[in-house]
C-alpha cells in the first residue's frame, strides 16, 4: 500500500468508559462495527495487490471473479481507516468532528459512526457546518435533524421499516392489545414507540399499558443498574 494511494474514512465508535458513558454493550456493538469496516477495507484492499501477495486463501476468487474489484483496479485506489474514540459523549464527539475536519482538509472524506440516533442528533449541527459527511451504521430514528441534512446518510432503514413487521405479525396473530416499554427521554424509543402506537391503531390495535422510563430516574428500567 505504500506505493499506492488511498481513500480515508474515519471510524467513530465508544471504546473507552470515560465517565461511565460507553457501556459493555456499547463497546462490544463498537467491536462489532470495527470488524465490518475492517472486512470492507480488506476486501477494497486486496484488490490491488500483487498476486505474489496474495496471503488470504480466498483472495484469487475475489480479485477474478469480483465486479466491485474491477472497479477498485480502475480507481487504482486502497482504502485507509482512522480509528477515533467518541465515548458515546455528545462533547467529546463534537470536538472529534472539529478535529476530523482539520484532517479532511488534507484526505479524510468521510465519518462513519455516533452510532446511536440520540448521539448522531447531538453532532450533526457541527458535521453540517463542517461540510463533512456523516454515515450512521445504526441511527435509525426518523427526528427532523436525521431526515433532512445533507451531510447525514445511514445504512440501516428508518423506525417505520421497522415498526412495519411487528404490526402486521401482531395482526397477524390477532393480537389487539399491547403492553410498552420505552425510553421518553431517548430520541429513538420514543419515536418508535409513537409510530409503532399509530400503525397498532390503524389496525385495530391498541396499547393497554405503558411504561415510561426516564434517564434522570435512577430506580428506572432504562438505567444500566436496573435489577428485576
């Protein structure tokens, strides 16, 4: 790779628990996240690599048999990554969107991660004044701010395609009443429990009881402490 150029994307995702911010589970979504950016940047890389190279068994098929490496040939581009550390923090990613900026002024062409819709909102007002590009790999809350922005792309389909399935099994089953557990503070449980309660009525449904949890409520079943 070093006598070739390449295309760089950052990679933002919660690795370390500064604060208490990044859970477990957060972390090991991060690991998740990691290996899908590494797989995609082999597979881009490989493509360009001598056949002397070749060090994976199945890179002969991939670079023969493989129109997205053909493509990669013409490009005659790799693919680098920049691994940065958010915290699942609203503060700590807005000054890792301002220090990326600096960086894209010299190669860097786009973010992926702030995974979460809650996080993603927090940091999209700085993304736009920085002109640089924002893909969420899990951000799939549909509150104005993610649906209308110009720098802010996902790869995962809205809450309504995943609202969708569940009201029509319910339907399916005949299932007309229903108990709801969701975050009010959070910009993804709550929507999602909006749309899930208008597309429930539209068929017949209705929901019987909710339970509300909140962030500032320690003794809350959103809380990480929370034992049942």
């Amino acid at each position: 790779m070093n006598k070739k150029s390449a295309n760089t994307l950052a990679v933002a995702v919660p690795i370390s628990k500064s604060k208490g911010n990044a859970t477990d589970e957060e972390r090991d979504l991060a690991k998740e996240i990691l290996r899908g950016v590494a797989q995609v940047q082999t597979l881009v890389n490989i493509c360009l690599f001598p056949d002397d190279l070749d060090f994976l068994p199945e890179s002969i098929t991939i670079k023969t048999h493989n129109d997205f490496c053909d493509r990669i040939k013409d490009k005659d581009k790799g693919l680098r990554i920049v691994i940065v550390d958010d915290v699942n923090d609203k503060d700590k990613a807005n000054i890792l969107a301002d220090k990326l900026h600096e960086f894209k002024k010299k190669s860097i062409l786009a973010v992926i991660g702030h995974n979460s819709s809650d996080l993603s909102i927090e940091v999209i007002p700085k993304y736009n004044q920085n002109k640089l590009v924002l893909i969420s790999p899990g951000s799939s809350s549909e509150i104005d701010s993610l649906m209308k922005d110009d720098f802010f792309f996902r790869t995962v389909p809205t809450i309504t395609y995943e609202v969708q399935p569940l009201v029509e099994y319910m339907n399916k089953k005949n299932l007309k009443n229903a108990a709801v557990f969701y975050n009010g503070d959070s910009n993804f449980s709550q929507p999602l429990f909006e749309k899930f309660n208008k597309e429930f009525v539209k068929k017949g449904g209705k929901v019987v009881k909710k339970f509300v949890g909140r962030d500032n409520d320690n003794t809350s079943f959103t809380k990480d402490n929370f034992d049942i």
